[in-house]
C-alpha cells in the first residue's frame, strides 16, 4: 500500500512538473478552465443551499400543519367521545325510563288482574251464599 502511494504521489508530482513546464498560455488555459469549474461547483452548491433552505422550510411547514392537524384530530376525537358518552347516558336514561314504564304497566297489569280475581272471588262467594241460603 505504501507502494501505491509513493506511485500516485510520484505521478501528482510528475502533473505538478508537467505543469510549471507548460508555457505561460498553457497554464493560463489551465486556471481559467480550473477558474470555470469552481464557479459551475460555486453556483451548483448556491443552488443547492437555497433547495436546502426551501425544503427545510417546507419541512417545518409540513410539521406545524401535521401538527395542528393532530390537535384537530384530537379534539374531533375528544367531541366524539363526550357526543358518545351523552349519547349513551340519553340511552340509558331512556332504558331506565323504558323499563320504569314497563314496571308500572306490569303493576298496573297485576293490579287490574288482583282487582278481577277480587270481583270473580266476590261473586263466586256471593254465589255461594245464594246457594247456601237456598239450600
């Protein structure tokens, strides 16, 4: 490996050597097109910053929009859960008046069926006093 090195190390030095025996219009040619190429690198990475920038904003953006769109969700979600909750007291406040009403129908039901068996008894036993005094 150190081998390598001394090579790729010997074959910069034999650029650099080429180079300093250019001729002056050579090496000119050479920084301006070395000159062009860090301007294209400049402007390319300008560019890029600014699409840095740009997506780091939108990326904040997204986040504030994600979450507020949470905090609604949530909130939806809180409403839905109380008109749940409402909705199932109404529910259970209707059940327990339904069957309130269903007790009192069944002891008004008894009470009228107490009564009639009252009345038959009455006049199966006036019935038999009828009897008995006939008799």
């Amino acid at each position: 490996e150190v081998q390598k090195l001394n090579q790729q190390l010997e074959e910069k030095n034999g650029e650099i050597q080429q180079m300093i025996n250019q001729p002056p219009y050579e090496k000119e040619r050479e920084i301006l097109r070395l000159q062009k190429t860090l301007a294209e690198r400049e402007k390319a990475q300008a560019t890029s910053d600014v699409l840095c920038r740009s997506l780091t904003d939108e990326t904040h953006q997204l986040q504030r929009k994600l979450a507020s769109t949470a905090e609604m969700c949530q909130h939806l979600a809180k409403c839905l859960e109380e008109k749940q909750r409402k909705e199932k007291g109404n529910a259970d406040d209707q059940i327990s008046t339904e069957r309130s009403h269903q007790v009192f129908l069944q002891l008004l039901y008894n009470e009228t069926s107490l009564q009639s068996l009252i009345c038959n008894l009455q006049e199966e036993n006036r019935m038999l006093k009828q009897k008995v005094a006939h008799v």
